[in-house]
C-alpha cells in the first residue's frame, strides 16, 4: 500500500476529479460576423474566461475587438521563451493541425480537453450553439464527463444575414419560412417538390451548388423567375448581395465570384431588398479607412467610421511621453495646490491626463482645485475635466480652439482677480498663440510642458505599400502633426485617397505637403469630422447612382485614372 502524497501545508494534490468538479464551459453565439450582435452576456463571459476555444479564423479578431486586446505581434528571434499572456487564451477548435475542419467528435474532445484544466471555458460558435451547430455533440460530452455547462444563444445567420441584406423573411403576405442546409450532392438528394410552393426559403452551404439547386426548383414547379438573393459575409462591412432570379442566378454567382460563406434566400420578399436595403447603402460602406492618431485617443473615431460602415485601420503616427525634465511640471503642481494661481486652462485631452496622472502620484484629488478657475479648449476636453469630477468654468461659445478660447477669455482686472498667473499644461509642441494673447490681456502664465508628442514607429510594410499605392479609400487627419508624422513615417497617400481633415491648421499643413483636401470638418470636432466624411461619400454615392454609374470606392480605380480623383 502506498500513502497519498501531501502538499506542505498537508492538503492533499489537486486531483483531475478536483478540476472536473469546478470546470465550466459556456457554449456562446458568436453571432453571423458583426461584433455588435454579440449578446450582453456573452461580452461578459469572454471578460472573465481563461480560455476561449473558437471555431473559425475570424473569431480571434472578434475575441481581440470585443476585448480591446492588440493585434498579435511575432516574437523577435532573441526573445525570451516565456511572454506575458495578454488577454484568454485561444484555443483552435474548428480546425486540425493539418488545416482540415474537425469532426463534431472531435470538436467535442478539443472542449472537454480544456475544461478537464479547471478553468473558465468559453466555447464560441458561430451564430447559435444550438442551430446548425455543433453545440449539441459538444455539449453531450460535457454532460458525458461530468462537466457543467451553459448555453448561451446567439443571433444566426439564417435570420441577420437576410436582415443585412434588406430581406425580410415574412411579411403580412408572406408568412412561411424553411431553412433548408445544403450539404454535398443536396440538389440531388433533396425531395424540392416540399418547397415547390411560395414559402421563402433559406438555403444554407448552397453557393457551390445553386445552379443545380436552382433548376431542381423550377423542375419541381418554382417559376424561373423566382426572386433570389446570396449574400456573402453577410453582417460584416465586406458583405456583397447579388440578387437574380431562379434561370439566371448560377450566371450571376459565377460573374459576381461569390464564395463561401454566404445565405441564399429564395422568394417575393427579394424583392423589398430595392427599398429596405440599408446596409449596404451606409455612405463609406466598406470604405477602408486609415486613422492616424495617437494610439489611446483612436478608439472614439473609429467607432463613428464604423457607425457609417467603414472599415478604420488604427495606425498609430504620434506616442505621447512624459517631459524629458519633470520639475517644471512637478513645480506648477505644487504652486497650483499652493494657491499660486487663479486659473489652469487645458487646450487637449492630453493635458488633462497629465496633470491628473500626476496629481495621482503626490496621492492628491480634485479637491487641490478648490477656489481655481478652470478653463478648456472644447467640449472634449471639457468631458474630460467633467470625468475627473470637475466642472469647466470657461469653455468657447465659439471656435472651439485656442482662439475661441481668447475670444472669451476675461482680461485681468486688479480689483476682481485677486492673482494674476495662469497655469497653462500643454504638448512641447503647442504654438504660442494661447500664451500671448492671454499676456495681452494682462495675464502672466507659466507654459509649462505636461506631456511630448513624438513620432512613432514605421508601420509594417503592408501598410506603407497600401498608404501609397491608394488601397486606403479615405484618411482622416486629426492633427497638423497627424500629417506630418503620417508622411514622415509611411509616406504621403496616393492622390486617389479621400483626405479628411478636422480644421484649417491641419488643411493648410496637408496642402503643404502636397496632399489635396476633400472633406473639411465644419468644427474642430472628430464627431464633426466623421460626419463631414459621411455627408462626402453620400454625395459621392448618389452622384453615382444618378449618373447611372455603379457604385465604387475610392480604391476601385482602373488603371489609366491612376492619376485623377474622381470627384463626388
């Protein structure tokens, strides 16, 4: 007999009954593509999970989207072996090692090989664990273990896909779906004398066959001129719909190249796709667009650009790093606590960080500002004085910019302002626009610089050659140091590229260095920005339509107008 080994603080080890015991797999909808349709519960879940076993290529992206995590990075060759796990880890479910998709079998040992570790599991699968999944086999086998589960339900293709595309499946006239899975040899093997009536139908894994599908149809009693649509990638900003009838739709496929995956929907509602497509229809659908700002500052600009159905590529041209010498900053702070002053005007996001990270490091709080006036360039930066718990005291009534703000700026007045200094936290690049007009109005500031703005790193080849070769349909510049760290690091765009830019600083060091403005924000605002971007490829896009043109990106050019901007 042997006797069972201890730990040192005489527990017994950890057995795999241990692990079983407090395992726990979430079967999750991952939804038909759009991170957006993902469910409240399941953004929860992959929060707090360990491991995340996916399904398809795409749900690494979605997993990184949803989280906020960056992209993957390849280790340098002098690396260390071990790294920081940054985020879940990702475990291939869908696929073998030979590249080949799993069998539902053996999809379901890939889970329960997980879950046997005693960690949080989430199993993300495509649209709805439970419909045309293989949630159900791998669920048994949880169940088969003795590992506890949960499933949690997510939008399927069957219905967002269509709804993408503008096609409702019922109407008040049309009442009665079926979903029909295509598998191999369906045209065949299917009795389509069940569908041969009005009903719409919802083929699924059908693209590869629907010339033979199709002819079944109208043998079995459907009209040739049936109403079809297919839509590829549907829900993602590089969905395509090609709509066609039963006798035409195999010719229509073929010229379109649409691929796996993709819906087909058969039946009268196509027909509503001509008014309800909206899709589709958004602006910049599909539009790539390059966002060259600061990296922490990006995430609100790109989510407006998605909003209009583009695609933002985040690149970061400007890093934000502390002062080279901090005492200045340290000073200001300890005079601003102190009572050395009667005002502090922020003229960026940027500053307010600064001045907080650094009240953060003496251990003081919003409660050193009390009896200081506060003073902010724009709503933005406002918003952020307000995060802190703080309330601008001046914010322009006007131009939302250094010369806004001196336009309502109070000139000094010996009797009311009991001290005349202003503290003023800026970039080490700012002009000194702020400086002498608030020295004109009798003011003595301290300028001191709270924060650096320099240049990043190169972006990766690919991305260079897309910036000049014109693959990126518009860019939007945020920054007069936008563009010039933008062409310093990757180059200027190719003259077919949109250029979007937030004011006329930033216009006027665009055109100087040879880049040709389009969109000009009304305010120096990026929600203004994003609209006016919108408002330009609205434009672009009805004067195509109207021309009787199709409707094309920016990047879609042919090869002798290489030279030319097509204008809206």
């Amino acid at each position: 007999m042997t006797r069972a080994k201890t730990l040192s603080d005489g527990k017994s080890p950890e057995t795999v009954a241990d692990r079983i015991a407090r395992s726990w797999v979430s079967f999750v909808g991952s939804g038909p593509g759009d991170p957006d349709l993902l469910t409240v519960r399941a953004v929860d879940l992959l929060r707090r999970a360990d491991v995340v076993v996916t399904e398809t290529p795409e749900h690494a992206a979605l997993v990184r989207t949803v989280l906020g995590l960056p992209a993957p990075v390849e280790p340098a060759v002098d690396a260390a072996d071990e790294t920081e796990q940054v985020g879940p880890e990702l475990v291939d479910g869908g696929f073998g090692e030979d590249g080949q998709p799993l069998t539902h079998a053996n999809r379901a040992k890939v889970v329960v090989k997980q879950a046997k570790r005693g960690l949080r599991v989430v199993r993300l699968l495509a649209g709805d664990p439970f419909l045309y999944a293989s949630g159900p086999e791998e669920a048994q086998a949880c169940a088969k273990a003795g590992i506890g589960f949960e499933i949690v339900p997510g939008v399927s293709s069957v219905s967002a896909v269509p709804a993408y595309a503008g096609i409702p499946l019922t109407t008040k006239d049309h009442r009665e779906v079926a979903v029909v899975t295509c598998g191999d040899h369906a045209a065949s093997r299917t009795d389509w004398t069940t569908y041969a009536d009005d009903r719409t139908l919802v083929l699924l894994s059908a693209v590869g066959q629907i010339g033979d599908i199709a002819k079944a149809l109208v043998a079995a009693g459907r009209s040739a001129e049936t109403p079809v649509a297919v839509t590829r990638v549907g829900t993602t900003t590089e969905q395509t719909t090609v709509t066609s009838t039963l006798e035409h739709v195999a010719a229509d496929v073929r010229t379109a190249r649409i691929a796996p995956p993709a819906v087909v929907v058969i039946g009268k509602v196509v027909d509503l796709r001509e008014t309800l497509s909206w899709f589709e229809t958004k602006p910049l659908f599909g539009w790539r667009v390059l966002v060259p700002r600061t990296k922490d500052q990006a995430a609100s600009l790109s989510l407006g650009l998605r909003g209009h159905g583009a695609v933002p590529e985040e690149v970061p041209t400007i890093s934000v790093e502390p002062p080279r010498n901090p005492l200045q900053m340290d000073k200001a702070v300890r005079g601003l606590v102190e009572g050395r002053y009667e005002w502090i005007a922020f003229t960026s996001v940027n500053a307010v960080k600064a001045v907080r990270e650094k009240f953060e490091e003496y251990g003081l709080d919003a409660r050193a500002f009390s009896g200081l006036k506060i003073a902010a360039v724009g709503d933005k930066t406002a918003a952020a004085i307000a995060a802190w718990g703080l309330r601008a005291d001046l914010v322009p009534s006007g131009e939302q910019s250094a010369a806004g703000l001196l336009a309502d700026w109070p000139e000094y007045d010996d009797v009311l302002d009991p001290i005349n200094r202003v503290f003023l936290p800026r970039a080490d690049i700012a002009t000194e626009t702020l400086v002498a007009g608030l020295v004109e109005l009798g003011w003595e500031c301290d300028d001191v610089t709270a924060y650096r703005t320099v240049r990043a790193t190169p972006p990766p080849a690919p991305t260079r050659d897309a910036i000049k070769s014109g693959k990126f349909d518009a860019v939007v510049f945020t920054s007069s140091s936008t563009v010039r760290n933008l062409v310093g690091i990757a180059g200027k765009p190719h003259p077919s590229t949109v250029i979007a830019v937030i004011g006329p600083a930033t216009a006027k060091t665009a055109e100087e260095h040879g880049l040709r403005v389009d969109v000009l924000a009304p305010k120096p605002d990026v929600d203004e920005l994003v609209g006016a971007l919108a408002d330009f490829g609205a434009a672009r896009r009805l004067a195509m339509l109207e021309a009787g043109e199709p409707v094309t990106k920016p990047s879609d050019r042919k090869p002798p107008a290489r030279r030319s901007r097509a204008k809206a």
